[in-house]
C-alpha cells in the first residue's frame, strides 16, 4: 500500500512542476521573444522493490515512478511586430544580441532598446548592446538619424557606427533562462554571418495562449484525479490497520 501511495505521490509532484511550468508561460504570454517551455519526464522503474501486492510473497517486481528529465524549450520564432521605434530590433531566424551585465555577457532576442546619458545603446535594464567586435555601442544623435540594415550594420547620417553583434551557438537549447529575458551558456559564441536584423521591430512570445490554457486544465485535472487515488487508498490503509487491531472475540 505504501509503495502504490508512494508512485502517486511521483505522479502529483511531477504534475505539480508541470502546472508551474504552464503558468509561468501563461505569465509571459506578452513578453518580448519569451520562449515556451515544456516539462520532461521518463518512467523509472525500481526493479529491487518488494511488490507482494502483485507477485505474491517473497517475489519482486519492477515499480514505476516519474522522473523529471528537465524542461524542454521551443526555439520557434514568435510573431514578429512593427513598432516604429528605430531602436527596436528583432531577429529573423537565428540568432541572438550580446549583451554586457555585471554578471557578465548575457544573450537575448528581446531587441527593446534605447539610448542612456551616456550614447550608449542598453537594454531596459541599463545592460550595455555588444558590437560584433564586443564593444559598446555609442550613438551621437548629432550625426542624424539611425539606419540598421539587415546585416546589423549601424549607420548615422553618413557615418558607420559598427555592427551590432548577433552571434549564434551550437546547442541554444542548453542556455540557461537568467531573467529579464537574458539567457546564459558555457558554450562560446559564434558570430552570425548572415543575419537578419529588422528595424523598428519586436519578436514577440511563442506562447499560443490557447494551448497553454488547455494544458492547464488537463494537468488540473489529472493533479485531483490522482489527489483523489491517494485519499482513497489512505482510506483502506485506515481501515485494514482499524480492523488488524480489533481484539478477536
């Protein structure tokens, strides 16, 4: 009895990390290049527990519970929107801005950018836009109006500032989520020969709000059903310990 509890409680922890997963994309839905996560999980079967339930006594048999493998992220591109603003930047396809923090370099496909006292071009939280050449990017807005082309090149009035840098890794899958759209890796990066830059424009979330929701409800569900199985089999635990301690007559 206590193993079948224990293989429930697996199932409800697993479904637990799910609906968390589910909800932090329903949270990012409207989050610039946010990108929807699902859980993995595989079958772990115990092969020395005792099981007399099942094989009667003195056998063994093979318990299944859940193992969590992780979290598995869609790389698919979101919907990409005009804003206007030519400091905001999207990438079409691969690709990723480098960015420096006091963490150290970060990567991202949120291009929300702006300029800071300085002339500088940061993200929204003050983090300082790489070049290709990992330099800081400096804008003089007497020069003239900012032009990125699509191979990232910035030009202002008749002068190139640079390039901003867009760089590429072998496993962006392995990246590590740090916040604030800002991901990590120990892979090294590679420049981008040929990337596409679109300016006056914001990747949006891959999130499909439909799919979330429904993913939602199915795991609701199946956290009750199991929630459910567990007080039931409690219930009979309670009654064979309530009738093994009746006095015989």
């Amino acid at each position: 009895m206590e193993q079948a509890i224990s293989i429930a409680l697996s199932r409800q922890m697993m479904l637990r990390r799910a609906m968390d997963i589910v909800a932090t994309n329903v949270a990012n839905m409207n989050t610039a290049a946010y990108k929807v996560e699902a859980p993995m999980f595989s079958e772990y079967m115990m092969p020395t527990a005792e099981a007399d339930d099942r094989n009667g006594p003195g056998k063994t048999g093979n318990l299944s519970y859940v193992l969590d493998m992780g979290v598995h992220r869609d790389m698919s591109e979101g919907q990409i929107t005009q804003t206007g603003n030519p400091l905001d930047l999207a990438i079409s396809g691969d690709g990723y801005f480098a960015i420096q923090t006091q963490a150290g370099e970060r990567y991202t496909r949120s291009g929300h950018f702006s300029v800071d006292v300085d002339g500088q071009l940061v993200t929204p939280q003050g983090h300082l836009v790489l070049s290709d050449a990992g330099a800081p990017i400096t804008l003089n807005p007497e020069d003239g109006q900012v032009e990125i082309s699509r191979d990232g090149t910035i030009s202002a009035g008749e002068i190139t500032v640079g390039r901003i840098g867009v760089v590429t890794f072998d496993d962006p899958r392995g990246m590590k989520k740090m916040g604030d759209t800002h991901l990590a890796t120990d892979e090294a990066a590679r420049p981008l020969d040929t990337p596409n830059v679109i300016q006056g424009a914001i990747e949006g979330s891959n999130v499909k709000s439909m799919v979330e929701m429904t993913r939602m409800i199915d795991v609701m569900r199946a956290y009750t059903s199991t929630q459910r199985t567990i007080n039931k089999m409690g219930e009979l635990q309670q009654s064979a310990i309530r009738q093994l301690g009746r006095e015989p007559r």
